[in-house]
C-alpha cells in the first residue's frame, strides 16, 4: 500500500516539475525505465512469494538501471547502435512477461 | 531449446552446473526472479530460522519506487517534449518546402515567358534579316545602275581625240562627249565609264578651259568610253538614236578620230563614295517629303 502511493508520489512530481532532462542524457532514459520497471515487477513476485527484502531490491534496481544505461553507453561508443539496447529490451521484455505471470497466479489463483 | 533436449545435454556431464549448459531462453524464463531474493530468503531462514520478514517495506523502498515512478514520469514527459519538438520542426520543414517550390513555380514560370520571348525575337530576328537581304540587294542593283558599284561584263569601247591640226574648233566639247553619253545611254547602256571615271546620274562633262572635268576629275583626250550593254546590238542602235546621228556628224564634219569595238569583258570602276551626297529625302511613312537642298 505504502509502495503504491510511493509510487503515485513519484509520478506526480515527475508531471509537477517536468525536469529537463540533459540532451547528453536523453538516450539512456527509456531503457532506463524498461530496466527499472524490471526490477519493479522482480520485487512485486518477490513480495507475493514471500521473499521480498528491501536491499535486494534497491541493489537490484539501481544495478538494472546502471548496467541497462551502460549498455546502451556502450553499444554507441562501439558503433553498433541500437542493436545492442535491442538485445536489452529483449531479455527485459521477457522476464517482465514471466515475472507478470508469476504475480497473475499469484492475485487469481489460476 | 526445450527442456527435454536441456536435460539431454546435462546427462554425460554431472560437473558442469545446469546455469552454463541451459539454453539462453529456457534461463531467462526461468530465472526471471532474481537470485538474490532466494539466497536471503534462505539465508535468513537458516539464521533466524523465521520467514517474517519476507513482506517487511522500509523507507528504502518506498524512496526506490518513488524514484521508479520519478523516472517514469520524467520519460513520458520527455518523449511527449520531444514529439512537440519534433512536430515543430516538421512543420516549419513542410512550410520551407512549400516555399521553395512555389519558388520553382515562379522560376519555371519565368523560364516559360523568356522561351517566349525569344521565339518572339528570333522570329523577328529572321524578319529582319531577310528584310536586310533585301535592302543589300536592292542597294547594290541601284548601286550598279546609279554608278555607286563597279560593274563588269560585255560592252563597247569608243574612243574620240582632237581633231589634228584645225585649232581650238577641232577639240572636243563637254556637249560632245554629252551627245555621245546620250546616245549610249538611248541604245541601251546600263553603265558608262570614260578614262576611267564612271559615269553617274549626277555626273556631267564640264568643260574647264582645254580639258574637261568630271566627277571633279580632269580628263585629256583622247577620251576612252566604255559602255556596258549587249554588244551585238549596243553600236547600230547608237548609231540610230539622235545623239548618235547627231555625234557622227560632229566628228565627221570636223574630222576627229572615232574608234568603236565591242569589247567581250569590260570592267567599269564605281564612283569615289564622296560624290556620294544626301540632295533630297522622303520619310518612310511616305508623308512629308523634305528637301535637302
């Protein structure tokens, strides 16, 4: 409950100030978010598994969003493009879809 | 990459772990869930021997899910700003195509007119060349025939000197040569040169005390007229005109020497350009004559 208005908190201020964000900066914002929202939804399985512990999670979802930057960091440095952030949204994708169906059996039993 | 082929591939190697053998798909689904949270979870258990804390949420983690949403927020804003940006500058792209070929309009536009254009002046440009062509050889026919263009072809020679020995009464005259130019110009000459000065519509012989001057030009005698004209017929006409009866009695009467041939090329000089002079012009509309002299 506290995590959701958390949530709800963070969003709204994100609207009120409308940060700018450094053009430099710009690249490594989306998949940023696609390795936050991993780690999001790793903790919710997590907590609804019963095994859910704070430093885990916060190690984990700074680690996503620092490795996920880097990556994209690299793969422009190395000349590949988007070709490397691909593969990171890939494996992402994937484990947010199992970590989703984990917590769907979770909530309706099915 | 299904199971079954996974534990194939384990079988005839037990030491190497399941982690490095199972296919990559197989192992992201299945370990989507981090590690982590199980290896604490088993650690606690086997220290403090309790799974209480599994559900426990500290100010830590509502300052990450705060953060999660802070970043999610930021991207949207941040992609919707750039949409705007983006929208913008295609537009102004749009309305800077739109000029510039409203800029090709015009330009083809103008390069229609100039193609008009010049079919306009080439066709005037071939009007007036043949106009031209016209007027030179309107010019060189009235040259020939006004004496202001040399001429050449078939004609006849006669030649007239002082009578010998009979005084200042035997020496030809200006109305002399006259009676000859007439007669000629009567039988049909169309250009006449004597010693060499043309004969123009504006020349006359002049007598200038004992020679006689044309074009400005003294001549001596014996004076050589040339004559251009059909030379089978040129002299018996001459000889039939008035001035030529009235020429061949002079000469006979006071005994001068006359020689006539028919000479098959002759060759009769134009008149020097300065003899040349404007006496009398017309407007090309044809409405006020004006005179120069």
């Amino acid at each position: 409950m506290i995590a959701a208005l958390g949530l709800v908190v963070g969003i709204v201020l994100g609207l009120i100030f409308r940060p700018e964000v450094p053009v430099g900066l710009e690249p490594y914002l989306p998949i940023a978010v696609v390795a936050a929202l991993d780690a999001v939804f790793g903790a919710l399985r997590a907590f609804l598994d019963g095994i859910f512990d704070d430093k885990v999670f916060v190690v984990s979802f700074v680690s996503n969003v620092v490795i996920a930057a880097g990556i994209v960091y690299l793969g422009d440095k190395l000349g590949v493009g988007g070709q490397l952030s691909t593969g990171v949204i890939v494996v992402l994708g994937i484990r947010i879809f199992s970590n989703v169906a984990a917590i769907r059996r979770h909530i309706f039993h099915a | 990459m299904t199971a079954p082929s996974a534990e194939h591939a384990v079988g005839p190697k037990r030491s190497v772990p399941t982690s490095v053998t199972m296919p990559l798909l197989t192992r992201i689904t299945q370990q989507s869930l981090d590690e982590d949270y199980l290896h604490v979870a088993e650690r606690r258990r086997t220290t403090s021997g309790g799974a209480a804390a599994g559900r426990r949420i500290t100010a830590v983690t509502v300052v990450a899910v705060v953060a999660f949403g802070l970043l999610v927020a930021v991207a949207a804003v941040q992609t919707s700003r750039n949409a705007t940006v983006r929208e913008e500058s295609r537009a102004v792209l749009i309305s800077r195509i739109d000029d510039q070929q409203k800029v090709v309009r015009d330009q083809h536009q103008q390069i229609a007119d100039l193609t008009d254009q010049n079919t306009k002046a080439e066709s005037t440009y071939t009007t007036m060349g043949r106009q031209l062509n016209q007027a030179t050889l309107r010019e060189q026919a009235l040259a020939e025939r006004t004496g202001f263009g040399p001429v050449s072809g078939p004609g006849v020679q006669i030649s007239v000197d002082d009578a010998p020995n009979s005084g200042r009464s035997g020496l030809v005259q200006d109305d002399d040569l006259a009676q000859l130019l007439n007669g000629l110009w009567s039988a049909g000459a169309t250009a006449i040169s004597i010693n060499g000065q043309r004969v123009t519509t504006r020349s006359a012989p002049r007598n200038s005390g004992t020679v006689i001057r044309i074009n400005g030009v003294s001549l001596s005698a014996p004076y050589v007229v040339s004559a251009l004209g059909d030379n089978r017929t040129l002299l018996a006409k001459f000889a039939e005109t008035d001035s030529g009866r009235a020429f061949r009695l002079l000469t006979d009467t006071l005994a001068m020497p006359v020689t006539m041939d028919n000479v098959g090329h002759l060759q009769i000089p134009a008149a020097a350009a300065s003899l040349m002079e404007l006496r009398s012009a017309r407007s090309l509309t044809g409405k006020k004559p004006k005179e120069d002299n």
